[in-house]
C-alpha cells in the first residue's frame, strides 16, 4: 500500500494532480459558489497533496467535485470525466511511501520476544 521508489514519486504525481485539479475547478467557479466551499477546496487539496487520510480525503474530492459539477455544470465533460477518474484511482491505490499516511500507517519492524 506504500510502495517506495518510482510508483511512489507516481502516486505522488497523482496526488498533486487531484489536488491542483480541485483547486482549478474551484477557482473557474468561484464567483458561483459559497464563500465557504473555498475553504473547503483548499483543505481538501492540502490533505490529499499532503498524503493525509487519503482515500477518504480522495473520496471526498470526488463528491465535492461531483456536487459542483452537477450543481453548476461542466464546459466539458472530457475535464470532468478525468479529474472524476484521478480522484477515483487514487481513493483506490492509496497514498504511496511518500506521504503522512505512510509515516503513520506504514510498515512497522515487529520484534517478538523469544520463548
């Protein structure tokens, strides 16, 4: 799940891409949403740039960007479908060995006493 190397500098790339994704999306419609759902895109794409909780935080990027697509519409749906697709591989794939998850829920040296 925290896989080190160059599929971690990948899912890293991916996680960086979510979260620039939803902070672009939110700023093309940022004179038509809540004043709060920027704080609430900047958050999420501090967490997922962050490594932090990630798929659930991937997972909520996903509905807030479905809420405001469905809610406001898209230009197109070709952006739409892919930023929808890269928050959905990365809610499945996990964080990668580079990201807060991995310090807090990576690999762990256990050491059984002898019998």
């Amino acid at each position: 799940m925290f896989p080190p190397g160059p599929p971690g500098i990948g899912l890293a790339c991916l996680r960086a891409s979510v979260a620039v994704a939803l902070l672009f999306e939110h700023h093309s419609y940022r004179h038509l949403l809540f004043h709060c759902s920027g704080g609430t895109a900047i958050l999420l794409s501090l967490a997922v740039i962050l490594g932090c909780l990630t798929p659930v935080v991937a997972a909520l990027t996903l509905v807030f960007q479905a809420l405001t697509w469905f809610t406001l519409g898209t230009g197109s749906a070709v952006p739409a479908s892919l930023i929808a697709l890269d928050a959905l591989a990365l809610s499945l794939l996990g964080p990668g060995a580079y990201s807060v998850d991995s310090y807090l829920f990576g690999r762990r040296l256990l050491v059984l006493p002898p019998d």
